[in-house]
C-alpha cells in the first residue's frame, strides 16, 4: 500500500525505508538479497544513487517515489494507492502521474488507485468505478464513463457538465429522438411526456457566427468570461438558467453580448427522473 501521507519514516534512509518490508518478513532473506532487491526498486522509481540520503532531506515527490518503492519492493500482486499525489504540487502531479502509470504497466501489477482528482481518474485507469454514498453507481472505461454517465452525479464528477432540463416530445429511430431542449440521445426506456437532464460537455458547444449544420442552435447573452489561457470559459444566460462553454481565447466575445452557439445530436445526452434534474 502507498499512502496518502507517505508515511515515510524520518529516522530512516532511503535505503532503509525501502528495505523495512524486506527485512522484517518471514523467513527472513540474507542482506545481499535484500541490497540487490531494494536497489532494483529504487531504481525502478529513480532513485537510485540516494540511498544513503536521510529521508526528511528529500522532495515531496521523492518521497512518493520512496514510498512507492517501499510498497514494490516486495513484489505484490496487487498494488494499493491512497491519493499518492494529493500533496505533491500540480507541475509535479502531472509529471508523476504518467510516471506512475507506465511503472505499474511495465510490472504488470494489478493497481487499485483511490481519487477524488477526475484527470488522474481519467488519465491513470484501465477501469474506473465512480462511488456515491459508499455505493459503486457505474463501472466502465475512462471513455465510457465520461462519454455515457448512468446518472447525474457521475456526468457531474467526472468533467466539467452543463444540464438542462426538458421533457421527451419525440422518440426516433435507435437511440436518437428530441426533447425540449433539442435533439438528443435518449436512454432505451425513454417515452414521450417523460421529464429528462439533457447532459452535455462545455467542449461539444461551438459558437456560430451564422447558421451552421449543428442539430442543435441557440441564442443567449454572455455573463461571466474567465480567461484560462488555453480558452475562454464562458457562463451564456439562457433565460433563467445557464450553460457554460469554452471558446478559444482569440474570440471576441463581451459581457452581455448576445451569442449564437450549436450543439451536435450525439454529445446531447438525456437522463431519466426529475430528481436527476434537480
């Protein structure tokens, strides 16, 4: 296991932190064995060189790394990760993360990682299971989870969502039909008259300067413009509710100015029950 804190003991050295599983299991191995084996796992995380460095002397992400070396020293089957990168800062974050991902794809070890962080959910997982109130709700792939949310709090966990609420007016062939809000894909038991949450992503909103081949056009006013400078973050007014979407920061777009945006058919997901809607 690999701990939120690291629990990386400062008495210790590198080394030292590393080989303390070795060391105290049964039957014990002879220190030529262990030196060769917490080596190889510090290595692994490069860290190699530092064994003799007391451990309060090194970096936050050192010590993950020190503590992830300590977990694979012993060469689990199954690796158990409580948000290791929750202290480190974001650049480090970023960098670790997709080391850590290629590390546990190299051993082939079967790792169970816990996040509240939705990109290291996204980014780090094979599988992903999204838990409400202590209850797995959906299981499925990054892609699925974030493309076919089953209910409301998964589209509003993983990814940033806009939701808006309507009522089934038409169901059409397969999947697709409308609702009040516009075209959409509707779940299987859907029937007309029923209340729904249509669920659709910031990134799958364009702005149309005319009429466009999108299914979906609306008109609103701009409220709050945010620069994040990849995009513009964008809060558009839609009566008395609001969407939010992303423009690139070229645009030129105002406060309370009136904008035309599209949405395709197939990024507008509906989702049965006003209490999804709520």
């Amino acid at each position: 296991m690999v701990f939120q804190s690291y629990a990386i003991w400062p008495h210790m050295t590198v080394f030292q932190n590393a080989a303390f599983p070795l060391q105290e299991q049964r039957p014990r191995l002879s220190k030529a064995v262990i030196r060769k084996k917490v080596r190889a796992a510090l290595a692994l995380v490069q860290l190699e060189g530092l064994e003799d460095r007391p451990a309060p002397f090194l970096s936050g992400g050192q010590q993950q790394r020190l503590a992830l070396a300590r977990a694979l020293v012993k060469e689990p089957k199954v690796l158990l990760l409580d948000e290791p990168l929750s202290n480190l800062d974001a650049k480090l974050r970023e960098e670790t993360r997709f080391e850590l991902r290629e590390l546990v794809k190299r051993l082939g070890i079967t790792a169970v990682y816990v996040t509240h962080d939705q990109l290291e959910a996204l980014t780090m997982s094979d599988t992903v299971a999204v838990m409400q109130d202590g209850e797995v709700v959906q299981t499925a792939s990054p892609l699925d989870i974030f493309l076919h949310p089953v209910n409301r709090f998964v589209a509003a966990f993983i990814g940033q969502t806009n939701f808006l609420s309507g009522k089934v007016s038409a169901t059409g062939e397969g999947e697709f039909g409308t609702a009040s809000t516009g075209a959409c894909v509707l779940p299987e038991n859907a029937k007309i008259g029923d209340m729904v949450t249509i669920v659709v992503r910031p990134e799958d909103i364009h702005h149309c300067e005319t009429e466009t081949d999108h299914e979906n056009v609306v008109e609103g006013t701009v409220g709050t413009i945010v620069y994040m400078g990849e995009a513009l973050d964008c809060q558009v007014m839609l009566g008395d509710s609001q969407i939010q979407l992303r423009l690139h920061p070229s645009s030129k777009v105002e406060k309370d100015q009136k904008i035309r945006f599209g949405m395709h058919t197939r990024p507008c997901r509906a989702l049965i029950g006003a209490e999804q809607a709520a």
